[in-house]
C-alpha cells in the first residue's frame, strides 16, 4: 500500500525533530493522510502554542490542494488566480511555506520558524523516508502535491 503509515510519521517525526534541532528553534511538527487526517504529532518543549494549529493546517492544506504551501502562497497573491483561497475550508488554509507534500500518500507541515525553516523542517522529515520532497522549485518532477 502506497500511504503514509505511523511507523512512516514516526520515523518523519524524528527526522524533523533533528533538523529543528539543528537549526535552534523548538517546533510543531504534523504528518496527515490523503484525506488530511491527523496521523502523528510532535511539539517539542518550548514550541510556540500557536504553531501546533499551523501545523497541522499547513499540512492538511498541502494535501487538500496537492501544493506546497508556499506555492499556493504565490499563487494567492493579489491578481493571481487563487487570490482568497486562505477563507476557504472554514479558515483553515495555511498559505505560507511549511506545508510539504510527500510522495506517499500524505503530507507532512511544520512550524515555528521563517518560512524557509520551515520547509526545510519538514523536506528533511520526507527525506527520512528516502523519497524526495516536492518543493517549489527543482523537485517538480517528483510529484506535484501538496
């Protein structure tokens, strides 16, 4: 079966924690399923409260869009075509980067630090998992998702 299971988070979880860990910055950490069910959670000592929400909704909007966070955040610019997307989905759309899909089924999104902190959080918790992380620039050809 070709889906995120726990033992997958766990191992995402773990790799996350260490990047985090390296960059000095206590984060929160989700990983979701392809319906962008809460699969694993990690909040490290010290984590900002505000970051367990953005999160988990930064990777449940990876998912749900099949775009990384940062790339809807491009493309919900003033004049752009998903302009407003953020109101959608009850308000829970998360258009900045930390939102990062994975080539299984599911995503994973990070948060805590400036948006590239928060990328590379969670492409090293992909990364885990031997699989590339689709980001906005040269990882295209892996997937487009989250």
């Amino acid at each position: 079966m070709n889906r995120v299971t726990l033992e997958d988070a766990k191992q995402m979880l773990s790799a996350a924690e260490a990047k985090a860990a390296s960059l000095g910055i206590p984060y929160c950490v989700a990983v979701v399923d392809a319906g962008s069910h809460l699969v694993a959670f990690l909040r490290q000592d010290g984590a900002l409260i505000g970051s367990v929400d953005l999160a988990i909704d930064k990777a449940a909007t990876a998912r749900i869009f099949d775009k990384t966070t940062s790339d809807l955040a491009t493309l919900a610019q003033s004049g752009k075509p998903l302009f407003g997307i953020q109101e959608s989905n009850a308000g829970k759309v998360v258009i900045f980067g930390g939102g990062v899909p994975v080539v299984l089924d599911g995503t994973i999104g990070a948060g805590a630090g400036t948006v590239e902190q928060d990328i590379a959080v969670a492409e090293a918790a992909i990364t885990a998992l031997g699989h590339q992380a689709q980001s906005s620039d040269a990882t295209r050809s892996s997937r487009e998702a989250s």
